[in-house]
C-alpha cells in the first residue's frame, strides 16, 4: 500500500479535488440528512449555492449541542444500515451516539492505514494495541482496521496492566506501540522496577494519542523528552476524534500532523466563525467527506490548533495540523494572561516530585477565572510549594493555587469509573451564556 497522490498534488489540485468531493457530500445531506435539510431549509441557502470552499462559510457551523441535542437526526441511513455504533462524550456529559455503516468502518480502516503510512509504518510492522477496542470506543477499532488494511499484524492487549503489556512486548516483538503517552511512561516504570531490559526490546516507535508530546514549535514537550530520553523510541503524535472519524497523524519530519484531502476539509474559524489568517490559531472545524452514517458539514471541534502549509521534508504537500494549543471552552483568563490546561501540565509533568495532579478552575468572588493545583505528593518538603509558584512565574508569568493531597485520592478523581482516559482538568466556573 502507498501513500495516496492526492497528499503530494499541489494547493489549487487539492482544493478542486476536495470541491468535488463537498459537492457530493451537499447532495448526499440534502438527500438524507433530516439535520441539514432543515438547516439549509431555515436558512434559505440552495444546493445551488455551495460550489467551492470558500462558499462553505455561507452554511451556519454545527456544534456538539446540535449533536447532543438532535442526535440522530444526523443519521443519513436506515437503522438496518447500520453495523458499528461508538458514544463519544457530550457537552452536557450525557454521551452522542455515532453509527458506522460497513462503508464507514472501510473508511475508517482505510483512514488509519494512510496514517499510519504517514508514521513510516509499514505491511512489516508488528502494532501492540495498548488502548482499549471495546467500550463503545472508536479508536482502537480503527487502529485494528487500520492495520489489516495495511497488511500488518496486531496484537490486541488492551489498556492498562503493565505486567501482560511486557509479556506480549516478549512474546510477539511488536514494533510499533499504539499508546498514550503518559502510559508509556508506566511501561518504563515497570520495566525498570522489575529489571526488563527495555531498551534492547523489539519496539522502536511509538503512535502516541490522547495527550500531547510536542510543543506549539513541535520540540518534544515535557512528556514527550521524558520518553525519549528514557527509551529513545520514536514518537508520532495524532490527532482524532469520534466524529471526524480522520486522524492527523506526524509523518517522519516530526512537524504537525498531515491532513488526509479525500477524507476530511478543515477550516480554522474565530469566535465568530470567520476563517482565521493563515497560520493563526483557530477553532479546528470540519467537514467529513465519503462519510455514510452521520456525515457532518462544518461542525466545531472545540480543539484550537494552527495549520502549517509549506511542503513537509516528507514530500506531502498537505496540510499539517500543530499541537492543540487547546479547547477552546477551557481557556483561563488568569490575571491577564490567557492559558490553557496544556500549558500548566507542561509544568507540572517536569517535577519528579509531583505524582500527580488535578488542575480545577473555578469563579472566584469577584467573577474571575481562579486556579487550583490539587497536587498529590507522599512528602511535602519544606519550600516546595515555593518552588512550584517560582516555576510557574518564570514558564507563565502567574502562579495558580496549590494544595497538596494524597495521591491516591487524586488518583481517584483522576479515574472516575465510567471515564476511559485520565480526566486532569475540572472546570467548576460560573456558566456563561453565549
Ligand atoms: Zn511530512
């Protein structure tokens, strides 16, 4: 399998090609979708209308409220249609249900197989599957998919359990690990402890999902350093989510995840959802294409990113989506400075001393943002909140409120047991209405 021509054509090709494309999706959505039908009904635009990329700013964006709120009215076909369904998590906390026709899970797999072409993985390597593919979960289902479409082999371990992940790591000499990052720190950790020799281990990279390794500039972030420094294996961020059904993984170059033209347009729209300036952050928006079951047009993720645009070392000519610098409801205004969770676990992930932590905003009395570190810690040394505010004024400028807790009770708020990932940022301010 090779890496589709679309990805290496130049900016003009692509974005007929991709116009093309939109024009199938509007008819399909105007056939079949009782969501978009009405939108395109109230607000009197005609099929006629849409002709090129440009013209999409003249459909109003969809959001995760439509989604909770007129959920399957985004269903395009007949429930007998339907093979695979997944929930990915709501605004309001109650979950969205997604279904998959078998054309979408072709998709799906075929998505995650360019992906991982773009990973320098290939038809040889052996993927260990460290996340879980039940759950109504998506992801490692589309890892699976992926993998067979590229010809490769997978082992499905699942999530968690260190001990079973290094015997599978010995057993089967997988090459390649699918993990969140901060678990793979737990792999070192047990490795170390129990005198595995995990540098002279099979694997040698790493698709790193749901958190972060890079920085805005594309250096490894603290995380990501501590994992190379430790293990030396290669890491390849990527980014996806349930209801793009596209990922945006790193190739080689390390500089931002590439967009796939034939699966997916994406726009980077402002608070009032005018397109940003080329290369400025902005609220990633997009619009699926060859999506049968709930095909989505201009729908807000809530993730705030920057597009790079110049060709890739790798040769692709496609977009690279950065970092998320955010989401886009969970910006602080603290003390003048506006931030972001990502920024103060950046911080928080460089102390040793530091076993974990929460990070809780809430409204203080005079209506501000207000921040407070639940940090878990077994000894508190003298100084050491000292020593985290001066770390946080140097890196941020502001200090935030901490509190030390013990660990096990943070580690308790961290896995609630519904959740599927750690949840470390808890937003307890005033609503806002908007
Ligand atoms: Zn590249």
């Amino acid at each position: 399998m090779h890496a589709p021509e679309i990805e290496f054509k130049d900016k003009e090709q692509v974005k007929r090609f991709q116009e093309k494309k939109l024009g199938e999706l509007l008819d399909y959505l105007l056939a079949f979708s009782p969501f978009y039908k009405e939108l395109f009904e109230k607000n009197k635009i005609q099929r006629s209308d849409i002709n090129t990329l440009e013209d999409l700013t003249k459909v109003p964006v969809s959001s995760k409220y439509d989604l909770y709120s007129r959920n399957f009215d985004f269903l395009c076909v007949p429930k007998n249609k339907i093979v695979d369904y997944v929930t990915t998590s709501g605004t309001l906390g109650d979950p969205v249900t997604f279904a998959l026709t078998d054309g979408d899970l072709d998709r799906l797999g075929y998505n995650e197989a360019i992906s991982f072409l773009c990973a320098e993985c290939s038809a040889d390597d052996i993927f260990q599957l460290t996340t879980t593919i039940d759950r109504r979960f998506m992801a490692g289902l589309a890892y699976f998919l992926g993998a067979r479409k590229l010809g490769a082999g997978l082992v499905r371990v699942g999530s968690g359990i260190p001990e079973l992940q290094w015997d599978t790591i010995q057993r089967i000499n997988p090459t390649v690990l699918v993990a969140v990052p901060s678990f793979i720190i737990k792999l070192i950790e047990y490795a170390e402890a129990n005198n595995i020799d995990y540098k002279s281990s099979s694997v040698q990279k790493a698709i790193c999902i749901g958190e972060s390794v890079r920085n805005p500039d594309f250096s490894l972030n603290t995380l990501g350093q501590k994992i190379q420094d430790k293990w030396g294996i290669k890491l390849y961020s990527t980014y996806a989510s349930t209801e793009m059904v596209t990922a945006f993984t790193e190739c080689g170059a390390s500089q931002g995840g590439h967009h796939h033209p034939e699966l997916i347009i994406v726009e980077f729209l402002d608070d009032n959802n005018v397109p940003v300036k080329e290369g400025e952050p902005g609220e990633v928006t997009i619009t699926t294409l060859g999506v049968e079951g709930m095909p989505l047009l201009r729908f807000k993720t809530g993730d705030i990113c920057t597009a790079n645009y110049d060709q890739c070392e790798c040769g692709r000519t496609s977009m690279r989506l950065g970092p998320i610098l955010g989401r886009k409801n969970q910006m602080i205004k603290y003390k003048g400075t506006s931030l972001y969770p990502p920024a103060l676990y950046d911080i928080l992930d460089t102390m040793p001393m530091i076993k974990n932590y929460i990070v809780e905003v809430f409204t203080n009395e005079i209506g501000t943002d207000e921040i407070l570190i639940r940090i878990g810690c077994v000894d508190v040394l003298e100084n050491f909140e000292k020593e985290i505010k001066d770390h946080f004024r140097a890196k941020l400028r502001v200090a935030p409120m901490v509190r030390f807790e013990d660990p096990k009770l943070i580690q308790s708020l961290q896995f609630p047991e519904i959740s599927r990932k750690a949840i470390k940022f808890f937003d307890k301010r005033n609503p806002v209405l908007s």
